[in-house]
C-alpha cells in the first residue's frame, strides 16, 4: 500500500464538480492549469499516478453533487472529471518526463566524466554509488565496435542490455555507449560478465569486435581500463587482427614493441626500406612476410593464404632476401624480420613516411 495522498492534491476539487453540476459549464483554463500545476507538484513529491488517480475517483463519489441527478447534470459532471482527471495527469507527466531527462543527462554527464578522467577523482567516486558502481575496488571495461554508431536508445544496445540483465540480475554493471561504440563497466572479480557482454555485443553487432580492457582499482581504474580497451580496438584495426574479442593482457607486447618509436622506426627502416626497389613497391612483399609469419612459417600454408603457387611464393622469399640481406627461411634472421614487419603494420609503414 503506498503512501497517503495529501488533501492539497484534491484542492478546489469537490468545488469545481459542484459549480459543473449547477451550471453545466466546462472548466476554465485557470482550473485546467491549476489542476496541471497540483499534478506536477504530486510527481515531483513522489506520488504514483495510479494512486492519484484511485484518489481523485474515491473524492469524485464522496463529493458527487446532488445537483447532478438529473441525467444532463451527471454528464457535465463526468465531463468536468474527465477533463480534472486528464489535465493533473498531464502535469505529473510532464514532471515525469522532466525527471527522466535530467535523471538522463546526470547520468551522460557522469559517464563522460568517468570515461575521460576530467573530473575530481573523489567527487566521480561519490556519484558512482547513485549509478551503482563503487570505485574503490577495481573494474574492467569491455567495448565492442560495430559497422555503425550506436546509441544507449537503439535496439542493439538495449538487446545487449537486456541479456545482461537477464544473467546477472543485481550484479553491479553499468552499460552504456560512447562515441558510438557500446561500452560495459563490471567489477574486475566478475569477468564472466564482460565475456558474456562479448559474446551477446559481438553477436548484436553482427560480428563486430569486443575489447576488454584489464582490471584496475579506484576511481581512475575505470579510465585506464576504457583506454586499454580502445587501443586494442585501434591495434588489431592496424594489425589486421581479427579475433571477435581481444583481451588487452594479450597485447602487451606490442606497447613494449613501439614504446620506443625512434628505435622502432630505424628498425624499419633499415630492415625494410629496400624492398620499395622491389616492382610495385614495399607492399607486396612485406604482405607476404606478414602472412608467412602468420602462417608459422609453412610454404605451402602460405601460399594458400596468398593464392599463389609455392614456386611464387618461393621467388617472393628469394627476393626479399635479395633485396634485405636477410633471409625470412632462417631462424637467425627470422626474429629481427618479424619484429620490423610488426613495426611496420604498428607505424602504417610504408603509407607513412618515418
């Protein structure tokens, strides 16, 4: 049973029905906005509507006018309750709707704060516990990219959304989207619940990739996680990767790799440069190393992968070494050959000048 519904909200109501039974008049626009303004004022104080509702109903029968047994009298009177009805409905609604925009806003405001760190780390801790999340322990974030944008009011997210809250009902998990992409917020001891967003994300976007950022604690974890996230996304675009989740803890070496991008670039440089003397440029052959590196190593695997026959694919090899000096077939090479064509793909060699 809900909360007792003050008098104030009937105001001037059981007068309103006497004057439409003794005149047959309809209500004023004073009447219908005050009506409005007492609806408005119910909403915001909490009130259900359905109990306003049952409220003004009980009043209509215990302030039901004499004047109105007469059968023209009882329809005005039902029309002035109609009318009463509708306009307070109209104001709490109002009020309602207002309420959910704000609640709305809050919440992007949050979220945007959270995601790039901008605000005071105490302060984003305290709002957390209204969006049900507590900064002090450690969470990890998921994003999944799509072939489209997204928005939290789409049919992809809250089908996401809804399967997540089928599974793991009163866990503390925010889903939202950002820039587009759809973005989950779990507390970093329940990854089965960002494995799940991946695979109900990856399936909602129609094959698109998840990232999942390693957990971290407090108020700026979220952040750090959130990048992780990203630049998985950004390196497996530049890699050609194309596993429908990545983790980040998987991917640590390629920061390592390009943590110094001078020696990086000079490794390029002077492992790969030459092959733009080769007919057609650098790209070819520096495909075929990738999927040969790819491929373990294996003549013929790779020769599939490239549509090629093994004796092209063999002049291409023979070529590169021509060209390097280094032989991709010989493990004393192989290593510093590979670690370039890594280099190369992280710095989107040779499109960019280094």
């Amino acid at each position: 049973m809900g909360p007792e519904i003050p008098e104030r909200f009937l105001e001037g109501y059981a007068h309103i029905l006497s004057e439409v039974a003794r005149t047959g008049r309809r209500l004023t626009r004073e009447e219908l906005e005050a009506r409005r303004t007492l609806g408005r004022e119910a909403a915001e104080a909490g009130h259900q509507l359905r109990a306003l509702v049952h409220r003004h109903l009980t009043e209509t029968r215990a302030s039901w006018p004499a004047q109105a047994a007469e059968a023209g009298s009882a329809d005005a009177v039902l029309g002035a309750v109609e009318q009463a009805v509708d306009a307070f409905a109209e104001g709490f609604e109002r009020a309602q709707r207002l309420t959910v925009r704000r609640e709305e806003a809050a919440r992007r405001e949050f979220i945007d704060d959270l995601l790039y760190g901008r605000s005071d780390l105490g302060r984003l801790a305290e709002r957390a516990t209204r969006f049900g999340l507590r900064l002090s322990r450690a969470h990890a974030v998921a994003v999944a990219a799509g072939p489209e944008a997204y928005t939290e009011s789409d049919r992809v997210a809250r089908s996401v959304e809804a399967a997540l809250l089928a599974r793991f009902d009163g866990r503390k998990i925010l889903l939202t989207t950002k820039d587009g992409r759809l973005v989950c917020i779990a507390p970093g001891s329940q990854p089965d619940v960002l494995r799940y967003f991946a695979k109900q994300a990856h399936a909602a976007t129609d094959g698109g990739q998840v990232a999942v950022g390693r957990p971290h604690r407090g108020p700026g974890g979220v952040v750090h996680s959130y990048d992780e996230a990203l630049d998985a996304l950004d390196l497996a675009r530049r890699m050609s990767l194309d596993d429908p989740v990545l983790y980040a803890a998987d991917l640590l070496v390629y920061p390592v790799l390009t943590r110094d991008r001078q020696a990086m670039a000079d490794l390029v440089r002077s492992e790969l440069g030459p092959l733009r003397q080769a007919r057609g440029g650098a790209e070819p052959l520096l495909r075929t190393l990738s999927v040969y590196f790819d491929a373990g190593c294996v003549a013929a695997e790779t020769a599939r992968r490239l549509s090629l026959s093994v004796r092209a694919l063999t002049y291409r090899l023979e070529r590169i070494h021509q060209l390097t000096g280094s032989d991709p077939a010989d493990p004393a090479h192989r290593y510093t050959l590979q670690t370039a064509v890594i280099g190369a793909q992280l710095l989107d060699w040779p499109a960019n000048e280094l």
